[in-house]
C-alpha cells in the first residue's frame, strides 16, 4: 500500500479514525511510517494525527518510537454496552465452567464476517490458544465461529464462504457444501464442534446465546485437549449458554 | 455549559475526540444536544462529528435516538497493553481469590488522581458494589485507591487532598492529615483497609501490585460485608497481589 495516498476529499475525521484503524490484535505497536503506510496517509499528516491522539491518550509513544494504544482509548471502549451487559451476564457462567474444567473458556461475538473474542478464561494448565481478548477468529473454522454462523441469517454464510473458506489446517472445511451441512446439524443439536480445524492439537465445543428475538447475540465456548473432553462437555457449554440467555433476555 | 462553544482555533481532531469525551459510566448514552452541551460544540457540528464516528463503527444510535459507545471502539481499546498484559497476568490470582472468598475481586490502576477499575469478578452472593469496569473510584475513600496512594509519589497525595476529600459517607476521612497517618500505616502492613468509607455496609482491603523499580502498578482488592471478613482475607489479598507483580515483573 505504501505510496498511495488518501482520498483527497476524505474529512479530516475520518483520517484521524483511519489513524486508529491501523492497530489491531496482530499489529499492537507500529512506528510513524508504519502507520503512514497502513493508513495511506501523507508522513506528515500521519505525525500530526499521532501527536493529536497522544495528547489526549489516545495513544502512548513507546522509548523505541513506536506508538501503542493508551488507557484514554481503554476507558472509553469499555463502555460498549453490548460487550458490558454481555460479559457481565455471562462471567459467573464462565467461571463455573472454568471451574469445572480448568480448560480455555471464550465468549465470542459476530463482528463483520469473523468471530470477535470480548472475554476468555484460562490457565497456565489449559491448551494454548492463540485467542485474545479483542482478537478475531474465522467463523468456519471455529466452535464459536460455526455456533454464530449455524444461527444467523443465510447472508452471511454466503458472505464468508464467497469470502473464502482458508485452510487453517489439513482439517479445516473448506468446501461451502460440507460448511452448510455441519451448520444444519449444529442447529439440529444446539452445539457447534471443532476438531483441530483451526489448530492443530486443539479441539472446540460452543453453544449460541440466542436473544428473545431468535437471534444469536453471541457464542460460548471450550477449546480443551481432546475430542473426549470436548464431547463430555459439550452438555455443560450448551448449559451455560443458556443460562446467559436467561439471564440477557 | 450550554451555549458556549468550543475554542474558535481547536482542530477538528480535537473537536472528534471532545465528542468521545462527553462519554463516560455515568454517561454511557447521549441525546445530540447532551453531547453538543458537554462538547461545548454547536449542534450542527456535533451532528456532523457523531454522523462521522457512526459510520465508522466508534458510535451507535439507539432506538430512542440517543448515542453510546459502539463495538469498534471497545475493540481498539482492548489492543492496551497497559490492561492487557496487567489483566492476563491477574486473571488466574483474581479467580483463585474468588473461588476462595465469593466476594467482589477487583482490579484497579491510577488514572489521574483516581482509581480505574480494569477487571472484576463478582456474583450474585456477594456484596453490591458500584463499580464497574472502566469506572473510576476516589483514592481516599476505597482500599484499591489507599493501596495505590500509599505506595506513590507524594505529589499524588497532595493532589487529591488540595481536590478536596469527599466525604461520601459518615465514615469517609476527610482530613488529610489522618489520611497520611491511615497510609504510613499501609506502607507499613501491606495492606490498605476501608471501613465502609465508599459505601454504608461494604468493607474492603486491597494490596498494591508493586513493579521492579518499586513502583506502583495496580491495586488487588477485595470488597466484603464484614469488618472480621476482610480481616481474614488480607493475608490472600496481599499473596495475590504479590504473585501478580512476580508474573508481571
């Protein structure tokens, strides 16, 4: 991307918001010129957008340069009322089956075409995960991703499977025909299944948590060792995510 | 503040982030004229700059026509690393000492001259508090905030004092000179204690999570019912906290 420029009748908002759009799960820190690239903005105008949302907290500058997302952005995103009421009905929930497992716990949400993690239990004994708070997984090749995907309109499945079923590993679906029918048995039995098809050595189960409405307002899952451990929990995920319905609606 | 307006010279960047500004827990959801009052920016102008941070995903408008925080946000303020790496490593010690006690656990940083809350756990057998996440508490008036204030510079608590020491309620210290004497106490044990200073019938203690140059971090605390509960539980809540610093560290 690097070299081109902005659309010279972008606002000066929307530049400054493209600005913050550079940061993400796998970019948390980057310098003035990798800002400049990844928002197609003029060096100069990116520096002084940085400086902006550093004054206000935007942003905080590291001691090697680099710029990083400040408190300020912090406190203000932790007042999104769908995460809020969400993880707080959801957090006893989690802890019993953290509890009860001692495995990765994660609730999700649909953000765009991917599964937004908003909170996630877990421990040094529990399989390592690469899932963060505020991180994005495929919706095909996840527990919590399927759950979302099995309970929400057909429009998004074709979104994603036009989008591009990736191959996360040699177990991951990647025909849409075979995405849909593993969809139509999720709805059948409420859970959605993950055998290594995101990573290798790490298996899924989720449930959705539907709104009064029918609709899927967000997905719990397990990601544990073993295709054992995911199938004798599966009851207890479905379980929980229906208490936090209960409780949400 | 209605009628004024903003500084003629401030850029439009600042006036964007002056809008997310008016936002905060005790104003999570906003009208136009609320946030063109709070902003001190014409109608016409907020107008423009929510229209903007809607369709950017940083906004959402309500059925009843108000504004809040919208998902895009919480997402870039979740990529902190200040919470982030603080969170993870108190994640494990805050749900021990939940599992252990059934309180309220929380988890706090300075902010200004105010306690932040980044994390907490709770359920429906403990306490009532009001905090919430992203909300902020009085240094002089919560155990978490004592911790912090006892082990940082002392500038900080001539700031807080020369604010004024709410009393927020009959037990509240008010005077600054026993708050110095109450802190010297803390430095000495550990520990901070609050003896329903916030709020009538909640208790707490809380222990700073001290980094390797002696600063501190964050404060661990824990919000009971009772006087003898929260002295039993201050042993835990210090090994908590110590065992987040050695994590962090």
């Amino acid at each position: 991307m690097a070299g081109r420029t902005n659309t010279p009748g972008q606002t000066v908002s929307r530049r400054l918001l493209s600005v913050l759009d550079c940061f993400d799960v796998a970019h948390p820190a980057l310098s003035l010129t990798e800002v400049a690239t990844r928002s197609r903005l003029p060096v100069s105008t990116a520096r002084r957008l940085i400086g902006e949302l550093c004054a206000w907290g935007g942003l905080e500058r590291l001691d090697d340069g680099r710029y990083r997302v400040g408190m300020r952005l912090w406190t203000i995103g932790s007042l999104a009322p769908r995460q809020r009421g969400l993880r707080e009905a959801a957090l006893p929930f989690m802890h019993d089956l953290f509890q009860a497992t001692q495995e990765n716990i994660q609730l999700t949400v649909l953000e765009g075409t991917h599964a937004l993690c908003i909170d996630k239990i877990s421990s040094s004994k529990a399989v390592p995960t690469m899932t963060h708070i505020g991180g994005r997984l495929p919706l095909h090749a996840t527990g919590v991703g399927k759950a979302i995907l099995a309970f929400s309109d057909k429009e998004l499945l074709r979104s994603v499977a036009d989008a591009g079923l990736a191959r996360m590993t040699p177990h991951t679906i990647t025909q849409p025909g075979r995405l849909a029918a593993a969809l139509a048995e999720v709805r059948k039995t409420g859970v959605a299944y993950c055998y290594e098809e995101m990573t290798l050595g790490a298996v899924s189960v989720a449930a959705p948590v539907l709104g009064m409405d029918g609709k899927v307002r967000a997905a719990l899952g397990i990601v544990a060792h073993s295709r054992a451990a995911v199938d004798r929990l599966a009851p207890a995920v479905r379980a929980a995510a229906l208490g936090i319905a209960r409780w949400t609606g």
